[in-house]
C-alpha cells in the first residue's frame, strides 16, 4: 500500500487527535501534508512540528493575525486564513485525502472544494451530508473520489456491508446509540439538566456540541440522515437501537434474517484506522477488546418520547430538500443557546420542532440555496429560542 498524504481539517479537536494517534501507530502509511483548525494555534504549531507539517490553515482571523505576529510556527510553514485557509489547506497538491472533522457547517465548502480538486473525502462532519449530501454525493461520484465514513457508527455499517458486497441484499441498517447521559432520567429530572452534567457522555470522550447531541439523540438523528446519502437507503431502512456500553457499533440485516455487526471499544481510532487504511488494516492504537472477560451488551429501542429530536430527523429525512438543512441549523442554534446557559436542556428539542414547523421545505438546485435555508432557520430558531 502507498503512503496515504492527508490534509486533516480539524486537526485540534477530538477527531484530529485520534487521527493524528492512528498516523503516529501506521507512519509507513500515513503522512500528514496539511492541517487546519479554528483558533488553537499553539497546538496547531506543535502538530506542524511533530509531522513536518509546511501548511497550515488557521480559521479565526484574529488567531490567524496572533499566530503570524508570534512567529511560532517558524521559517518555511504557510499559514493560511479564514474559509479559503481552509480550502486552500484542502485542496493541496501533494495531498490525496481530506479528513473532514471539522464541526459544523463551515467544512461545508472546503470540502466540496477539496472533492473538486479530486482528493478522496474521510468523513467526519456529519452537517456536510445532512445539509448537502444531494451535492455531496453528486460531486464525488462525477469526480470519482472515494467518500470514506470516520464516524464510528457509518464505518462499521461499511465494514459490514462490504463484508457481504450485495447491496440488494441489505434489508436494514441498525444504527446503535448508548442513549447519551440521560437515557434513564424522567421528564422531571430533565428539566433541570445544566451543560455541566450533559458533557459528561458516559462512554466517549468528544467535542462539546456532540456530546450535547448525543443527550438529545440529535446526534442519533444527523447520523440517520448521513446514513441515508452514504449507503442510498431511505429512511424506513434506517433504525436506531440503543446499545449502551457503545460497543456494538452498527449493525446490517440481511434479506435472509442474518445479522452482520461491528464490535470494538469506543474509541474513534478503529474507525479512522480503517477506513484510512482499507482496504488494508493497521495497527491498534487503543487496546482491542478482551474476550477472555466477561462482556455484557444490553439493547432497546430509543424512547423519541423523552428524545424527540430522532423523530424531528426521521421527520425532516422524509420531508427532504431542505427540511434536513433546517434541522441541522435549528439543532446547532439551540444548543450554542444551552451552552450558554440561555435555553434549558429541554427545550432544545421544542426549538428544532418550532423551526421545522414555520419553514417549509424546498427541493434546492444550487448550494447557493442550501445555505439561504440554513440562514433562514437560523434566524427562525433564534427568534424561537428567545420566547421558549
């Protein structure tokens, strides 16, 4: 296998640490060209001269101005900014992949930029397909580049579908869910829940907007919609099971009853080992799970009762066009309000039901539209969410 040359953007968050982890483990066959990140440059400078990194993307225009004054980064490294920092960083010659881990909307065009200059895509952001996956997948199949699933939920459905390589034969993708940190509470305790106690994922160690995700089941529901332009499956062949130890991964039953599933520990680095590597494999960089001990695996249906966000996706899923972009933004809107403490936990899900509620959905033609729907639901849920 040839040595794989990747632009990482997002480089500084949870994502970028364990890809970087799984490149330290496989340096014979991966190299890291080009990372990017928002504003942590000191860590971004560090990244660059562990790797021998010479181009560097840099998002936040004040941290870009810091990091350029500071001299950190030293002689012979091009820093980049903003938006078209990170396209730049994406779209680098002597680079072949994009590690899209950047949260949020705004990988949205460097990485349609980076498909465009025919690098193969490792998928992390979830927004990019549920906003735009119509674009997405158009894009990369007319410049014949390969989608990758990081996610751990989406490489195991890939791992397992390639394992059987019919796709007629697939009757149904099961994602699983640990049901996030408050899959046991009552309505009441819910409705005092603060960002403290909602970062706390019980399993995974992640950002602040996916862990907030994962208690919602927002999370669950973006990676329904992904699911759906990754594996062309419409969403009644979707289904979420909550797995809670988080170590059944994914699952896919066959049209014979048969049920193929993904197992490893939660730990992101068995995803992106493998989908950078396939379809060779790697080495393991976290410790693989131990059979010689006892293992339990618990599953049940997801309440959308309590977690009504899931049903919102399935919702918007089926509306399509935009509906699955104003859920997105509506969903990112209200959390930055929980976040900062102006929107109780609880009524992050109103919001999202309140937005998709007010704005129909259209069937878009041009990117263009796609993110005029996502201004309009961000300013919808905005408005919703100073009256809840």
């Amino acid at each position: 296998m040839k040595t794989r040359k990747l632009s990482i953007l997002g480089a500084t968050g949870s994502i970028g640490d364990n890809t970087l982890q799984v490149v330290r483990g496989n340096r014979d066959r991966l190299s890291v060209v080009g990372i990017a990140g928002r504003k942590n440059y000191e860590k971004l400078a560090a990244i660059a001269r562990e790797f021998g990194v010479k181009h560097v993307g840099i998002f936040d225009e004040s941290a870009w101005e810091a990091a350029r004054r500071s001299g950190i980064f030293g002689n012979g490294v091009n820093l980049y900014c903003g938006e078209e920092g990170l396209s730049r960083v994406a779209t680098l010659d002597e680079a072949d992949t994009a590690v899209a881990a950047v949260v949020g909307t705004k990988a949205l065009m460097p990485t349609l930029a980076a498909i465009e200059a025919g690098k193969d895509i490792a998928l992390a952001n979830k927004e990019l397909l549920v906003m735009a996956g119509k674009f997405v997948m158009e894009a990369s199949e007319r410049k014949k580049v390969d989608i990758l699933p990081l996610d751990s939920e989406h490489n195991a459905i890939f791992q397992c579908m390639n394992a059987d390589r019919k796709r007629k034969d697939v009757a149904k993708l099961l994602i699983t869910a640990s049901g996030g940190m408050f899959r046991d509470y009552t309505r009441e305790q819910m409705l005092s829940i603060t960002p403290q106690q909602a970062l706390k994922h019980p399993n995974w160690s992640m950002g602040a907007k996916v862990t907030i995700d994962s208690s919602t089941l927002a999370n669950k529901g973006l990676e329904v919609i992904e699911a759906r332009w990754l594996f062309d499956m419409d969403a009644d062949r979707i289904q979420v099971v909550v797995q809670k130890q988080s170590i059944i991964h994914s699952m896919v039953q066959f049209v014979d009853g048969s049920v193929l599933a993904h197992l490893s520990p939660p730990s992101m680095t068995f995803a992106i080992s493998h989908s950078l590597l396939c379809p060779d494999r790697g080495n393991w960089v976290f410790e693989p799970l131990d059979f010689s001990k006892p293992l339990q695996l618990d599953f049940s249906p997801p309440d959308t009762e309590r977690f009504p966000c899931l049903k919102y996706a399935y919702d918007a899923l089926r509306a399509g066009g935009t509906a699955t972009a104003i859920f997105n933004a509506s969903n990112e809107v209200a959390v930055e309000a929980f976040l900062k403490e102006h929107l109780p936990w609880i009524k992050i899900s109103e919001v999202v039901g309140k937005t998709l509620e007010s704005i129909p959905a259209t069937d878009p033609d041009s990117i263009g539209e796609v993110l005029a729907a996502d201004a309009q639901a961000r300013a919808k849920a905005a408005e919703i969410c100073a009256r809840v």
